[in-house]
C-alpha cells in the first residue's frame, strides 16, 4: 500500500480548510442531496463528501456508508487532493499497486471502484473530493458522469462558501448589535449628564430673573439672561433628539393592532405643542397592525416639524391612508410655507435643517422618521400638494407583519 504524498502547499491548504469551520459539524441537507446525486448520475451505491485534515478524511456528507471518518493514510481522497485539476478514476484498486493491500479495499467497506473529483477553493487549494465508490470494478465513468460529478463538486464549494459568508455575517451582526446597546447606553448616560446640569443652569437664571427683576430689567443682562436660556432649551432639545435617533435603531419592535386615528389624537391631544392643530382624516378610522411606538414616532415628529415652520395661528394637517396586501401608504399635508424643492434631497439627513436658525430646528426630526422607514423597509418622500396649494406633502409607506 502506497501511503498518500503530502502537497506542497500543505500548510495553507490546511488552513484554508479550517477557515470555512466545517470539520465536525452536524450533517446538512443541502450535502445529502448533492452526494444522493452523485450516486445516482453515476450508479454507485455509495458516494461521500470528504475533507482531508492533518490526521484523517473526514465526511460531511456520506450517502450509503455509516463511517464517518478514517485515518489519512488510507483515504484514497488524499491521493486525489495531489492532482487537483484533473479526476483521479480507480477502476479497480485490487489491482492497482497503490491500492490493492489498502484495508479500505481488503475489508469494509471494500472499495474497489473509486472516482473523485477535487473540492477546490478559488484560490486553488483542494480540501477534499466529492467522490463515488462501488464495491466491484468498473470501466470507468462516461463524459457526462465526469462532467456532472466536477459540477456536484463546484456545489459542493459553493455551498462551503455560503456558510462562510453567512457565519461572517453573523459575527458582523453580533458585533453590530454589541455596538448598537454600547450606543444606546451610551445616549441614556450622555441625556443623564448633560441634562441635569441644563436644567441647573436653566433654574439658576429664573431664580436670577425674578430675584434681581428690578435690577436686570430692561437691560443688557436681561437680553444675556435670555439668551443663555433660549440657548440652553436648544441643548436640551438635541440631546432628546439624538436619543429618540439612537433608539430608533435599538428598541426591540414589536407589532400590535391599534386604531389609527384614535391613536393620532391621542398623540395630539397629551402632546406639548404650543400651536392649535386641526387634522383632517381620510380613511384612517380603521385598525392596522404594526410597531405602535414607531408610528407614534413617525406622527410626533411630523407635527413637531409642521408646528416648527407654520407661519398660521393654527395649523391644518389633512392625513389619508390606503392600503394593500402588503403595505400601509400614507399621506401627510400641512398648510404651511412648504419646503423648497432644493431642499428635498437633504432634509432626511441627520442634522440637515432648512432654516438652521431656528432654535428648535436640530435636524433630527426628519431623520428619525427616515430611520424608522428604512427599519422596516419602508420609504418616505415628498411631493407637492394638489393644485399647487402651499404646504408640506410628506408620503411614508410601512410594509406590513411579515408573519412567514
């Protein structure tokens, strides 16, 4: 018995193989399937997919065979790994001098015809062979046999790479998320911090107003009093906008059933807005199903940003909603100035704002509706309103539950 040479390029062959992390795993049927093929294009009661470590052949697939591994010495696929480019076709190893005294040939499971093509990684390095083998000799196997058994080995690979990719994706998905709770602590500390000395300082300069009124009034101090104050109600309101931005992309989602317009005027109803609203609904006394917080999300900042730009006493926001098997689409108008044309490529850019001076224009709103939309995979856009009536016309489509 001729004991198989060692390649060359052993080393990183080796490696290659144990960077795809398939060794001793649990059997696949995506591999089953394949080795089942093999079998039968090529008519031989038994056909593996074999990998080739430092010390053994071990299967990954092993249709009509109950082994599941062997030593190295005697795998007939680490003669075939020698000759990557090409088949290695044993008709009959009783008589060949290689193969003949092999135990694998003298006993079970007494492989006596042997075909393996090369499992080759594209950058060359054969890990192992999908290979047939029958219990009696054989002339060999026809054209198409050797064509369709290089195609299984090709899947074979394919199938290595997929996992690869899918398990590298999954570490980046972990890692992401890890990154993404650092982040969200991250904001509840950064709100914590900085907003307890924001409302110090805002305290402070009350107490200054009204304890020193007669003194500050009408003066330069009081416009420096108010200034410092207006400037830190911006502060204030940009830390919660980056914290409503940041848990956009963190909170768990969940769906729920809930009353569309009851829910919108229960959001304007228990709201801070210091601007009177009139909505006007069109098909939205229905229930849908989908993330209540994220709506509330969506609804809150578009009346945030209605309210931050209207130029009337009260404000008038028509809302409609149509649907189909697979979405809700919709339709967001205020009364408004508008938003200019060359604006509408920016304004969901985190920290893009039309008129930036504004106190309470962060930037964010808009932002934090776009992230959600994305979340879902869902869009949102602008439009003009009908008939050339001034205002905003935002359009926002949610897909719907996706319960497969």
């Amino acid at each position: 018995m001729h004991k198989p040479e060692i390649p060359q390029n052993e080393v990183i062959r080796s490696k290659a193989l144990k960077d795809y992390e398939i060794l001793d795993t649990l059997p696949e049927d995506e591999y089953d399937a394949l080795t089942k093929i093999a079998s039968q294009i090529c008519g031989t009661p038994i056909a593996l997919v074999s990998l080739i470590d430092d010390e053994r052949q071990w299967f990954k697939s092993h249709h009509g065979l109950d082994t599941r591994e062997t030593s190295r010495d005697l795998a007939f696929c680490a003669h075939a790994i020698n000759n990557p480019d090409e088949l290695l076709i044993i008709p009959d190893a009783t008589i060949d001098e290689r193969f003949y005294d092999n135990p694998l040939t003298v006993n079970d499971p007494h492989v006596i015809f042997y075909a393996g093509a090369p499992l080759n990684t594209k950058d060359g390095y054969p890990l192992g062979t999908l290979c047939v083998i029958d219990t009696k000799p054989r002339e060999g196997l026809t054209e198409n046999q050797k064509e369709s058994l290089k195609a299984l080995a090709n899947q074979v690979i394919s199938q290595f790479e997929l996992r690869k990719k899918n398990r590298l994706l999954e570490e980046i998905n972990e890692e992401i998320t890890k990154k993404n709770v650092q982040l969200n602590q991250f904001a509840h500390r950064l709100t914590h911090d900085l907003k307890v000395p924001i409302r110090g300082i805002n305290s402070l300069l009350c107490f200054i107003k009204e304890d020193h009124k007669a003194l500050i009034k009408d003066t330069e101090v009081e416009e420096w009093l108010d200034l410092i104050y207006s400037r830190n109600e911006y502060m204030d309101f940009l830390i919660n906008g980056i914290l409503e931005y940041t848990k956009v992309s963190n909170d768990k989602i969940e769906f729920e059933d809930f009353n569309v317009q009851n829910l919108i005027q229960h959001i304007l109803k228990n709201g801070t807005l210091d601007t009177p609203i009139q909505i006007h609904y069109t098909n939205c006394d229905i229930i849908v199903r989908h993330s209540k917080i994220s709506f509330i999300q969506i609804i809150q900042n578009l009346l945030s940003n209605t309210v931050k730009h209207t130029d009337k006493p009260i404000c008038n926001i028509w809302i409609s909603l149509t649907q189909d098997e697979s979405s809700f689409s919709f339709t967001y108008e205020d009364d408004g100035p508008g938003i200019p044309d060359k604006y509408w490529g920016k304004v969901f850019e985190l920290f893009e704002t039309v008129n930036p001076k504004s106190a309470k224009n962060s930037g964010i709103g808009l932002a934090t509706i776009k992230a959600i939309s994305d979340r879902f995979g869902g869009t949102i856009h602008l439009k003009h309103r009908e008939n050339n009536k001034s205002g905003v016309c935002f359009c926002f489509v949610l897909p719907k539950e996706n319960k497969s």
